[in-house]
C-alpha cells in the first residue's frame, strides 16, 4: 500500500462535466456539450481535468486530517440546483 493510500481512503472526489482533450467528439457535438454545461452548471462552463485533480492534494495534505467518509462534487455546482 503507498503510504497515503488510507489518508484518503473512504473519501470520495466526484468529477462530473470535465472537459478532456479528446478527438471522440465532432465538433458539433463539442458544441452541445458546451451549451447544455452552460444551460445547467451555475458556473456556467466546463471544468478542467485539472480541477477535478486539484482534490486530491488537500485530502493527501495535513489540512485534511480530520476529514473522513466525504464526497468532494468538482462539478461547478451541478448538484446544487
């Protein structure tokens, strides 16, 4: 086991509208993707990969030794509306 694994074991980062650099899409369908983040998240854009790793740092750091058993939602606010 590396040895931070069980600082972070049973916390959760769920990533969600993150924009990658794929060549999967058209660019039509880039497009829409675009329109429903702006549509639905309250940030209003897509989130970076990125973003969704900056997490797991604070819950590897000191800062996060009390913290246990949470979900970290990087989704722009999705889940708040």
């Amino acid at each position: 086991m590396l040895p931070y694994a069980r600082s972070i074991a049973g916390d959760d980062v769920i990533a969600f509208l993150i924009r990658i650099q794929a060549k999967v899409l058209s660019d039509d369908a880039k497009r829409g993707f675009e329109a429903f983040v702006i549509g639905r998240v309250p940030l209003g854009r897509a989130g970076s990969a990125e973003e969704a790793a900056a997490v797991a740092p604070f819950l590897l750091s000191d800062d996060a030794s009390y913290v246990t058993g949470s979900q970290y939602a990087v989704d722009g606010g999705l889940i708040m509306r």
